[in-house]
C-alpha cells in the first residue's frame, strides 16, 4: 500500500488508464472492463482492475491539476510497478479546426506549472509521450473512423484564466489547454516508464461551444475505448 493507494500488491496491473473524475474511473469499469474489482476508496479517489479482452487492465482516478495527479502517478510508478499510463481526460480546445467532441493525442505538454521550476530551474524541460503509445493510438483512431488530432496541448495550474494565456499558447501551435499532461509525461521520464494524454475537447474557448459535466462524466465513450485499444496492442 501507499499513502493515497490503498491497495495491496498484485491488484493493479501494470497498464493503467487515468481519469481525473473517479466517477469515469468508475463508469469505465462498469461498462468495458470484465470482472472488475475495486482497490481503493481512499479520498473517493476510485481504482479498479478488471481485463479487457482477456488483458488485465486497471483505471485509477487522479483528480483535477498537476499536483493532485503527481500524487496518484508517483504512486503508481514508484510502488506498483505501472509501466504504461494513459491519460484520458478532456479539454478546451483553442484551434478554430478542432472542435468539440473531436480527441486531441497530444504529442508534447507545454505548461506554466511550479511543479516543472521547482525540478528544472532555469532549465526548460520538453514533457513528450510515449512515441510508441502515439502512434497506436493514431493508427487504431484512424481504424475506427475517429476524428483525432496529433498536437501539442497545454498543461494549465489555473483553470480560470483573467489573462487568457490560451491566446499565446494558440500563437505556438497548441490546440488544446487542460490540467495534467505534462506532469504525467515528466514523472514517466523519470521513473522510464511509458505514458499518452488521449483528450477530448469538452469545450470551445474561441466559439464557447461547450459539453454538460454529465457528458463528461458518463459518455467520451470514443476515447475510452481509442485508449483501451490502444494498450491492449
């Protein structure tokens, strides 16, 4: 067990998938994977293992921003032995041609994050993915008809932003803006281990086109099952 895992050794697998809503965690258990059980609880911050065509496979909640993520997938890669680690979330898109609904496989994570100054300093870190885990996703999203963008995405520490840094994030080639990635990426580069942010946009910050929280909850069923398809591989 770990301070924020309350699970015991051999309960989860080394693949796992990580939304920030534990209720996904929980929505995806239910409807994909087979015999799921549950691991842990601690904080409502929900874990299950189950298989997906016949591959043990384990969905664990990790809460909204960096820090709340850096918990959970520390955890899972310093304790449990997690090799592959996908990120499926959402978020807002700033491109005119990516829109809602649309999935964003995000091939680098800029960020405005403390998280990366204090390990870098003046240093200037690239967070990138799995190049391997990329480019499944990519084909398999081509083999069943999804439409999904390879670009860059933001990794934000605040989610109301006054000053609108979207606005340069867009200048530099960035499509969408969310909470996590980049901290996912750099933790798998320090622990070697392979990571992908698979990203629905929820919403349009440019035209403010936007999805109900329900929606977010309960359906993006495409990226769940892009994601679970891509891992099993």
């Amino acid at each position: 067990m770990s301070t924020h895992i309350n699970a015991p050794e051999g309960a989860i697998a080394d693949t796992v998938l990580l939304p920030g809503d534990p209720l996904r965690a929980k929505f995806i258990a239910e409807n994909f994977l087979e015999n799921a059980v549950c691991y842990n609880e601690v904080r409502g911050m929900f874990g299950f293992t189950g298989t997906y065509k016949g591959k043990k496979i384990s969905v664990q909640g990790t809460g909204m921003g960096q820090p709340s993520l850096s918990i959970y997938v520390q955890e899972l890669f310093q304790f449990y032995n997690v090799q592959k680690a996908v990120r499926i979330g959402t978020c807002g898109s700033i491109r005119e041609d990516v829109h809602v609904r649309d999935i964003i496989l995000a091939n680098g994570a800029c960020t405005d994050s403390a998280l990366q100054s204090q390990r870098f300093g003046l240093m200037h870190y690239s967070p990138v993915p799995d190049f391997e885990l990329l480019d499944k996703a990519y084909h398999k999203a081509k083999e069943l008809e999804l439409k999904a963008v390879v670009a860059p995405c933001a990794s934000s520490d605040r989610f109301y932003d006054e000053n609108s840094n979207w606005k340069l994030w867009k200048k530099y080639g960035v499509a969408g803006v969310e909470m996590e990635a980049a901290e996912l990426y750099t933790l798998a580069a320090q622990f070697n281990r392979k990571a992908l942010a698979i990203l629905t946009v929820s919403d349009h910050i440019i035209t403010g086109e936007a999805t109900s929280s329900e929606e977010r909850q309960k359906t993006f069923t495409n990226m769940m099952k892009l994601a679970l398809e891509t891992v099993i591989l």
